[in-house]
C-alpha cells in the first residue's frame, strides 16, 4: 500500500496541537526518561513504542471505563484505547523531533458492514526515505505487535482473506471525526456508539 500525506510540509508532523500535545510537561518528562537509555533516533523510537505499547493499558482490555484522548491525561492515566495510545506515542515522538503521523485501519463484520475503525501510527526516521506504519495497541493473546522497519507488524495485517481495509492517507492530527467522539464521550460504552467505524 502506497502511504498518502495529508499535507506535503513534513514540519505538520512534528507540531502540537490539542490532542498531541507534546509540550506538556508530563510528556517532556516521559521523553527525558525514555531518552536517558537510547543512542540515537531509532533506539528511541522503539523504546517510546514498547514504553506505550506495554506500560499504557487498552482499555478494552482492562475494562476501564474512562476515555482519555489528550496525550498528556493517556500518560497521566496510563489508559486509553488504540487512538489514545496512537497520540500518546505521536507526542512522544514528535518530541523527540521524529516526524509521527495517524492514521487508521477499517474492519468489517462478515457481512461486509464496517464495524470498527483502528487507529495506528506511521512514522519518518531520520535517514529513511518512506514512512513506517507501528501499531502501539497493546500486545494480547492472538495480537503480537512489533516495532518493525523491514515488515510491518501490526496487531491486525489487513489481506486478501480479512474484511479490512487499510487507510492510505497520513494524517497530521486526529481525523476530526475520531477526535469529536472521544472528545464528547462520557465513557467508553458511549464512545462505541458515537465512534466512527469508517472514513
């Protein structure tokens, strides 16, 4: 699958803005910590991912209740669900000077309806020509994620034999649509409902 940036100017991969906001101060923290370990932009990249990946739960998994869609209260709460967990580990990127992108993956049940819409990153390492799509989750029996350059490997790979459907566009922010939801949600019963599940 050929990836599509939204906008051409790689600087929108690196901003803040409401969800992604990287200039906090908890997510300047986590960055400082996580860097303290790693040697260059790569090791960093794959310590932020694990760090998301294994220390913030899916709340799905969890049966945790809240929806948290800022990065800063993802950290602060160590909860939220794949789009949450994708603007945490954006921030965390991002501050580190690592262009992040969002973007996201269709599913459909098996009459062909879409019923969940997943939300994923893609990121741009210095010397590498292509983004590279990471999928922060939260690893489970039967999902086996990695942060991976040559291959990518996602919770979910969508082929010939899933209802699925990869998204090509690299998005600079949430999709307004994803963001709206969780924004107006009061718990993740009601995210179900509102939470799109196509673009």
């Amino acid at each position: 699958m050929e990836l599509a940036q939204e906008v051409p100017e790689i600087s929108a991969y690196l901003a803040a803005d409401e969800a992604i906001d990287h200039e906090h101060p908890l997510v300047r923290e986590t960055v400082d910590r996580l860097r303290a370990d790693t040697v260059d932009a790569y090791s960093y990249a794959v310590a932020a991912y694990e760090w998301v990946r294994d220390t913030i739960e899916h709340s799905v998994d969890s049966g945790d209740p809240r929806v948290t869609w800022r990065a800063s209260d993802v950290l602060a709460t160590r909860n939220g669900i794949c789009h949450s967990k994708s603007h945490a580990l954006a921030a965390l990127l991002r501050a580190a000077g690592i262009p992040t992108a969002l973007c996201y993956q269709g599913f459909a049940d098996d009459n062909g309806h879409p019923e969940v819409l997943h939300g994923l990153i893609a990121v741009r390492l210095p010397g590498r020509d292509r983004w590279d799509r990471q999928d922060p989750r939260g690893n489970k029996p039967g999902i086996d994620a990695q942060f991976s350059l040559d291959e990518e490997r996602l919770a979910w790979a969508i082929g010939p034999q899933s209802n699925g459907v990869d998204y090509p566009v690299l998005y600079k922010a949430p999709h307004p649509a994803v963001l709206l939801a969780m924004q107006c949600a009061e718990d993740r019963t009601q995210l179900w409902r509102t939470l799109p599940t196509a673009l």
